[in-house]
C-alpha cells in the first residue's frame, strides 16, 4: 500500500459444489478459478491450495499457465490416513491469471462410510472392552503372598465381628439381668425374678461356648497378634461383669426374701454397683475401639 503500510486479512466465501465440482471417465473433478477474487490486484506470491477427500487417488492437475506444484497431507476430525492436499503456487499474479484450472482425482463412495464405521466400531470395542472389564476376574492370583494375606485378614475381620456380636448379646443380657432387679422392687415377686436369672445363666453359658472358637483362631492367626491382647481384656471385663451381676442379683433377691429394708439392700450393693458400672464402662469402650479395627 502507499507509504508503506501492509496489512493481513482473510476472505471467506462459499460456494455451490455442484457449480464446480464434475464427473468426467470414472474421475471427478474441480473446475475453479486460479487467482484472486479481487480486480486490479498483484500478488507477490500466490498459494492456491485444494483439499480433496481422503482417500482420493489418481490425483492430476490441469492449469493453463505454468505454477509450482507440490502436494501435502492435512488431517481433520476423525481421518486415519489424511486428506491429500495439491498445493498451487504463482509468483507475481495479476488479474490475467484469474483462469479455470481443473483437479482429477478418483475417490469411491463407500471411502463416505468409513468415519461413520470408525464410529461404530470404536463405540462397539468401548462396550466389549466394559462387558470384559465387568465380568473378568482382575483379582490377584490367588496364590499370591498378598492375596493369602488379605483372606487371613478377612477372616481376622470377621472373628471380631463374630466376637463383638456376641459382646452385645452378653451386655444385652445384663441389662435384662438389671431390669428383672427393678421389676422385683416394684412387685416383689422374688421367683419371677430368680427365673430371670436363670434364664441368663443359661443364655450366657451358650454365648461363651459360641465365643471360644473365635477366641481360638484370633490367638493361633499371626495377623491378630496386636488385637488379641484387646479382645482378651474385653472378654476378662465382661465375665468379672457377670460376676458383679450375679452378685448384686443375688444379693437383691436374698435380702427380699429376708425382708430388709431397701436402704440395707442400697448400702449391702453400692460397693458392687461401682464396679459393675466401671467395668460396663470398660467394656464400651473395648468395644468402640475393636470396632474402629
């Protein structure tokens, strides 16, 4: 431009394809003008270039004036071997240079199908991939070191479990044990209440049979070696507190069949009733930490 100046832009424009792009002995091709859509204008260096189809064969090119050909590959959305790409390039074009030049290329039809069947067949191993992923077994071996030792962890885990259960079926009995004691200073009915009694001897008697074989394989597993000492405590807490209720239960109900006052009974149980509630206490919080295993 005058005084020097340069400038850059971009022209953009659509065309018909049916206006430009034929069929001519089995090939097609483009039928379009060479130079620059703007009259009056030289270009220093002029680059025409034409991006066919992928899969484009036989590609040939027809200009009515000499330019350097040179041929380059462009990939886009979804192309697997590339758009073939023929570059056109005119030094020094004017207006006169604004010619028709043709490009032959072969190019099948069915090559319009394979983006869409890449599609297809990507989303179709993506689904098998995830049918596999969700039915196969992607475990470790099982004769691995750590495999056998994630078993004998689960098994740890589920003796604990198994101990703790029957922890809270015992402190459940207890406070039946409790309960039987109040009801008896409401009715005084000393049998009912040595038949509560009974009943818990014999449910806790099943309950520490049920415990032993648990017990029995947390202190042979090597895994359990830093809970054991826990459980043990545990199980130590919650049979001195069966002592201390049996105590107190019998205490209560001899004193009613004796006929004592209830500050007697009071005075005779309150030794016995602190250490029945330490050790309940005890036993909780046992229980808590066994648990956060």
């Amino acid at each position: 431009m005058f005084g020097g100046w340069k400038t850059s832009f971009t022209i953009g424009y659509g065309l018909p394809l049916k206006d430009y792009l034929f069929r001519a002995e089995r090939k097609r091709f483009l039928n379009i003008s060479f130079g620059c859509p703007i009259e009056e204008v030289v270009v220093e260096n002029l680059v025409v270039k034409v991006v066919l189809p992928e899969g484009s064969k036989d590609i040939s090119v027809s200009v009515p004036f000499p330019v350097k050909e040179s041929r380059e590959t462009k990939f886009s959305h979804l192309d697997m071997i590339g758009r073939p790409v023929v570059v056109l390039e005119k030094t020094n074009a004017v207006h006169e240079h604004n010619q028709y030049f043709q490009v032959y290329y072969r190019f099948n039809n069915l090559s319009l199908l394979r983006e869409p069947m890449m599609l297809i067949s990507g989303f179709f191993f993506l689904f098998v991939v995830c049918i596999i992923y969700m039915h196969a077994d992607l475990t470790i071996s099982k004769s691995s070191p750590s495999y056998l030792a994630k078993l004998q962890w689960d098994e740890v885990q589920t003796a604990l479990q198994q101990i703790q259960s029957i922890m809270n079926r015992c402190l459940g009995i207890h406070d039946k044990l409790e309960a039987s004691l109040r009801e008896l200073s409401r009715t005084g009915d000393v049998q009912a209440c040595k038949a509560a009694r009974k009943s818990a001897d014999n449910m806790l008697k099943e309950l520490s049979k049920d415990l032993k074989p648990s017990l029995s394989f947390l202190q042979s597993s090597p895994l359990s070696a830093s809970l054991y000492s826990k459980v043990e405590d545990l199980v130590a807490k919650e049979k001195e507190l069966q002592e201390k209720l049996i105590v107190k239960h019998t205490t209560v109900t001899d004193s009613y069949e004796k006929k004592s006052g209830g500050r007697d009974i009071e005075n005779r149980i309150a030794p016995i009733q602190q250490r029945i509630t330490a050790l309940r206490q005890d036993v909780d919080d046992l229980l808590e930490i066994i648990d956060e295993i």
